[in-house]
C-alpha cells in the first residue's frame, strides 16, 4: 500500500525524521502505519468544542483499531455568538481562509496519509471542508455534534431566544428576572446551539454531501452515540487510506446540488450559501447564485426548526435525521442515489433504510410546510448581482414591503437608533459598509435582528445588509446585497428617506430612484477610509463579494 507519509519516515535519509517521531514516543511499528493527522478545533470559549477533546481521543481509538496511527493537531475558532455584535465578529469569516490555510500546512508538513477533521461551529467546519477539497488526501469530517435544546416554563429554548429576550426587555415586555431566567436556561451544556442556525445547518450538509458518516449532523453532543461515531470515523478513514478515496470523489457537482436542497428543506441558514459556495471553488466545482435559486423553486420545505419553528435539531434526530429528510427528497428525483459517500455506502443504499419516526418534524414531501425551498435569492436595482434572505422563517403576508430607508454605515449605528426607539413602522434599516471587503468581514447582524423582533416590529421593519444574518435570524431580513457598499454598489449610495421596494413573489429588491439619480450619485461617490491593521487589512485586499462565497481570487 503505497503511504505518502513515506515521503517523511521512510528509508536510510530519514532516520533523522524518525528520531524526531521517536521523541514523540513513537515505536517502529507505530511509523510503519499510515499516519492520521488529527485536524481538531477544542478549546475552551466555544460552548460547541469544549468536548472535542473527548471526541478526537473517540476517534483516535477508532484510528488505532483499524491500524494507523493518529497524531493529532489543533486549528483556532471562533465562538459566533461571543463574537457577535462587537469588532470580534469581524475576525469570524475571516477566520474561515486562515483555518483552510492552517490545515493545508500541517498535512503537507507532515505528509499525512488521511486527514480527521473535528469541529463544530460555523466558521470553522467550511474551513475544513475547505482545507479537506484543496488537498484532496483521503478525509472524513466530524462534528461535536448539536447542543440540547433548554427548557424555560414549559418549552424549548435556545440561544436566539436570549437575544430576543434582550428587546423584549428594552421594550418593557418582560422583567429583568426573567431575562435573566431566559439567560440562565437557553445554553444547558456543550454542543453547537440547538437550532437549525449556521453550525447545525453546516453540520447536517456534512452529512448530505457524503464527507461524514450517517448520525453526524444531528446526533446530540451529550449523546454516546456520538462517540460510537467518532469511534466509527476513526475506523473509516484508515480504509479511505487503503481505497485511496479522496474528497473530490465525494464532492463532486452532484454532493452539492443535493446539499443545498437538503438545506432547503430544513430551511437553514442563509450563511451556508456562502460555504457551500466557498468549498465547491476548493474542490474545483463551479456553483452559483443561481444554482441556489433554482433548486429552492423545487425543493418543498419538510421541516420547521428553530427559529422558524418550535422544534430543534435533536427533534430532527429522533424523527429519522438528516437520512430521513433525502428519502423524502428522492421521492421527486431531488437526491443522486448513486452518489459514494464517506461509509463506502450510495447515497441511495444508506436512505433506503431511514424512516420518518415524527410527522410532526419532518413532514411528508406531499404535504410540506411551503411548496418551496428555505432560501430566496432575490435581485433588482438595490442587489445586482443578488441577494439573500431566509424566507422559511417569514410569513407570507410579508412578502411584499415598501418602506422608506433609514441608512447606518455599520452595525452599532442600527441597533444604538433600534434600541433608543428611532426606527419605526414602515421603515427599511440599510446596514452597509458591513460587507466581506467593506467590514471587513461580513458581520452577522443578530443582535440587530434578534432586537427588532423583541421589540416586536419584526413584521413591520426590513433589515437590509451588504453584511449577513445569523441563522437565528428571522423575519424580514435581506442580507449578502452585492455588490457590497465597499465595491461601489448601489446600496453605497441609498440616503435617508429613499424609498425600498421588496417583492418576494417576484423575487425583487429595488431601490424606487431613477437610474439615472443612482449613476449620478455613484460618480460623486467614494469609500470611507478605515484604519486597518494585521489580518483585516489583509483579508479585506483579498477577498470577493458574496455572491462568489467571499473567497480569496488570486
């Protein structure tokens, strides 16, 4: 069996290399292995990677029984609700390029037979999965899995209830105790939060697209099934080494299409487009806007998660997980059977067991909560190239607004005018200057988001960004509006008291200014000079729009 990580342990030159493993406590036999390199991303100031400890050492037995040799290193991460709502969240996405960047090093460095990659927050699993197509050395991928959902007199909660709890509370409709109640009880334990926001979604489309093994996107974080399933990924990867199985035979145009109809389905985070986007250009698939737009028109949503529903992910669990909901999208063709996965199993072989155990969480695809996707890409005058916005977590007497714009060039300038009362009925809140160049960064707006609907104007106010929305978010809320303020787009140039027309049926964003009022405003226009130093500085040179993922082009 051929071992790349011959290339640093094998013959008379490289005793020297051998003695260096040694100093490790390596035997003879332990090099003669293929060597695992262990990509995890524990720390202690993620809430979803506290117990990854626990898991790499799951899967480092499961390595161990099947016959290699595991040698386990660490990438950073971000917790994006810590983040959230301050200059950290600016460093969130960005982290995305430096995580990929890092795991690129160490498995060439080292020359690993196959790569285990452990994570469970938003920015941090697509950076793998980044990492995991550029290399494209034999890997599998898996989460620390969801966290349970908390319990608050009588029902579930979790995370974005808090942050809604914040408006309610300046609002006058709850108490200070029992925000603090609602604080105390949303996060019970480890795990990525409970709902189908951005880690959950990234961690169920692992799944869909083949790269981790069935149970890994919805198995809770507390459970001991998912230790079985580290165990099992440790175990695996040594026979993708031996089969010479590679991510580009897994990730191909086909895994991707299937994810973002499985993201449709469960309505998931409007962040995934720019992931799924992201790791299809590391894997040499081309994936666009479009792409998104068209599988949304056909893919029905089956499932209602929090925060467009009252369930959570461990309800999708137990109600037949992510396996179940692709059996009931290939009942119209929308799943690729014959596709491998990272099981060794079809698609088509690992769905024809699953089962729907709850109706009441995965609905049948006859019968489904809208006749369309989660996911609406809309564009117009406003976002030429596009937009986005979660439309699973709307009604649908709000898919057409017309309000009068009220323009912030960042973030605290929203919320501060949210929170003091100065936005009202009828108003559209344009953030800008919040983009991935313009940030930099791409902030996720929440606290804006979540502020709005405790206030309880969630119904009567748009939110419209150049940056993005958790996938908390709900409402009336458009985000990733290209080109972005910091490229000159058109949202650059919107002034107070402009009027903003969004039409969903027609799948419209448009700014009511003649054209020739916007170019006339354009020429006249020039970007806000900002202070940048170190990562940002250099992210914000590099990266793209979001309509391509915001990636790096060189």
């Amino acid at each position: 069996m051929y071992l790349r990580s011959d290339l640093v342990k094998s013959g008379i030159e490289r005793a020297p290399h051998r003695a260096l493993f040694k100093a490790l406590g390596l035997t003879d036999e332990e090099l003669s292995r293929p060597l695992i390199g262990i990509a995890n991303s524990w720390n202690e100031v993620i809430p979803g990677h506290k117990h990854l400890r626990e898991i790499a050492e799951a899967v480092k037995a499961g390595v161990r029984l099947a016959g290699g040799t595991p040698l386990e290193f660490n990438t950073i991460g971000i917790c994006d609700g810590i983040a959230m709502g301050h200059e950290g969240m600016k460093y969130s996405l960005p982290s995305r390029e430096l995580i990929a960047d890092s795991i690129e090093i160490m498995a060439k460095a080292y020359q690993f037979d196959g790569l285990v990659m452990i994570s469970s927050c938003d920015k941090i699993i697509p950076g793998m999965l980044m990492a995991m197509a550029r290399l494209n050395i034999p890997s599998i991928f898996i989460s620390g899995g969801p966290m349970l959902a908390g319990r608050y007199r009588g029902r579930d909660i979790d995370l974005h209830d808090v942050f809604e709890a914040v408006g309610a509370y300046n609002a006058g409709k709850i108490s200070l105790d029992e925000l603090k109640a609602i604080e105390e009880a949303a996060c019970p334990g480890v795990g990525s939060c409970a709902g189908m926001f951005t880690a959950n979604t990234m961690n169920v489309l692992t799944e869909a697209i083949g790269i981790s093994l069935p149970g890994n996107g919805t198995a809770p974080a507390v459970s001991a099934e998912r230790i079985r399933i580290a165990k099992k990924t440790g175990m695996m990867i040594v026979e993708l080494v031996k089969r010479g199985i590679r991510p580009r035979d897994i990730m191909n145009r086909e895994a991707f299409l299937d994810a973002i109809a499985v993201d449709m389905a469960l309505g998931g985070s409007t962040n995934t487009i720019l992931h799924l986007m992201a790791i299809a250009h590391e894997a040499g698939v081309n994936l666009t806007l479009d792409d998104f737009d068209e599988i949304s028109e056909k893919t029905p949503t089956l499932a209602k998660l929090s925060p467009a529903g009252p369930y959570h992910v461990q309800d999708l669990h137990e109600a037949g997980g992510v396996l179940a909901i692709m059996k009931e999208l290939s009942k119209r063709n929308l799943i690729h059977r014959d596709r491998i996965t990272v099981s060794l199993k079809t698609v088509g072989e690992l769905i024809e067991s699953a089962t729907v155990f709850r109706r009441d969480v995965i609905r049948p695809i006859e019968e489904p909560w809208l006749s369309r996707g989660g996911i609406m890409i809309l564009k117009g005058s406003l976002a030429p190239k596009g937009a986005v916005i979660k439309i699973s977590a709307l009604s649908e007497d709000l898919y057409f607004f017309e309000g009068v714009a009220r323009v912030f060039n960042s973030e605290e300038e929203a919320v501060k005018a949210i929170m003091n009362g100065k936005i009202e009925k009828g108003d559209a809140v344009i953030i800008r200057y919040e983009g991935p160049k313009g940030g930099p960064g791409m902030r996720e707006m929440l606290t804006a988001t979540a502020v709005l609907a405790g206030m309880g104007l969630d119904r009567d106010v748009a939110l419209i960004t150049d940056g993005r929305f958790s996938g908390a978010t709900r409402g009336l809320c458009i985000g990733h509006v290209s080109p972005e303020a910091a490229e000159g787009g058109p949202i650059a140039v919107v002034e107070d008291g402009d009027r903003i027309r969004i039409d969903l049926r027609s799948k419209r964003i448009d700014l009511l200014v003649e054209q020739e009022i916007i170019e006339e405003r354009l020429k006249k226009w020039s970007l806000p000079r900002k202070d940048l130093k170190g990562y940002l500085l250099r992210y914000s040179k590099q990266v793209t729009s979001a309509y391509t993922g915001a990636i790096f082009i060189s």
